[in-house]
C-alpha cells in the first residue's frame, strides 16, 4: 500500500476497484486523511483523494449511486466525529455532507445500506444504543428508532425481507465490559 495504516475502511467499488481510507499511519494515535486505490487487475495500489477530515475506525457504506459514504471515526486528538463525507470514484475526490447528530458522534460504528438506498448507521464504541439513517438524496441524517442494547463491534446484516439483524458485540453490564449473545432486528 501507498501508507501503513490500521483502523482503515475498505469498500469494493462497483468498477472492482477497493478503495482503501483514512485509519492510523505507522503511530498509533496519529489518524490519516489519506486515501489509496487498490486495482485487482494490475494488483496495484494508487493514490486518490484525501479525506476532508483524518478519521479512523469509521463507517464506509457503498452507496446505490457507486459513491461511498464514511462516517464517524476517531480523530488524530481521540476525539470522536459526527461528521460524514463522500468519495466519488469517478473524480477521486470526497466532499462533505451532512453530519450526524453531534450529541452521538460514533467510532467502532456498523452501517449497512438498505433496500430503499438510505444508510443506517447504528451504534459504536461510545456504546450507545441510538441510531440514524443517511439519505443520500438531501444528504441528511435523521434520527431512527434507538436498538434495546448499547452495542459496539455488532454485525449488522441486511436480510432478504429488508429488515437488519443486529447481533453480538460488547456493551456494559453492572459496570464490566462484556460481550453480548443478544440479538434484535431493525424493522424499516
């Protein structure tokens, strides 16, 4: 790769491309706005554009449109974001949109795109049980319906009917870190 990085996000692009952005460089602690191309048919890695701000341990959500959507994060500080910006393969630029709810900013996030194309965003390392949902047409975040458990490191899987199957992860129970065999589903 173009740089050392951890905490990265990565996302096949509908050109078969990956792109590959933002994480930790080579120092933890030290968060990147850099982004790179991986290309399978050269097995070649490139760079592309720069995030708009350095994040780590974000969200990036394919979006039905070939842009990708990354969200949350940790900042180069360990502050959290609620910020949000887009990666558009056919300029290799990304662009701000709209931020999430700055009272929940999310890192150790899940999002998963629904059958409608909006985004759901869900969760994180702050373990909190909120959620939101990204339309990509206003390039907006609203609030949606908050999961029964506070969650981080949860799958979140989208089912054949469009509802989401959130399962496991870690949240707090009597003050201890512990991991959950809970499971709950998002109804859309």
């Amino acid at each position: 790769m173009e740089a050392a990085r951890s905490g990265s996000v990565a996302t096949l692009l509908p050109d078969g491309r990956v792109l590959i952005a933002g994480g930790y460089g080579g120092v933890v602690d030290q968060a990147l706005s850099s982004a790179e191309l991986y290309d399978p048919a050269t097995g070649r890695f490139s760079p592309t554009g720069n995030l708009t701000e350095e994040r780590s341990d974000a969200t990036a959500t394919l979006l039905a449109d070939g842009r990708v959507l990354i969200a949350g994060g940790d900042l180069l500080t360990g502050g959290v974001l609620a910020s949000a910006e887009l990666y558009d393969p056919a300029t290799g630029t990304f662009r701000p949109t709209g931020s999430m709810d700055p009272a929940s900013p999310r890192d150790g996030a899940s999002a998963i795109r629904l059958n409608d194309g909006r985004v759901l965003i869900l969760g994180g390392s702050q373990l909190t049980n909120t959620a939101e949902l990204y339309n990509p047409a206003t390039g907006s975040f609203t609030s949606a319906a908050s999961m029964a458990s506070q969650r981080s490191g949860f799958t979140a899987t989208l089912l054949p009917d469009g509802r989401v199957l959130i399962a496991g992860g870690w949240g707090v129970v009597a003050g201890n870190a512990v991991g959950l065999a809970s499971a709950e589903l998002y109804e859309p």
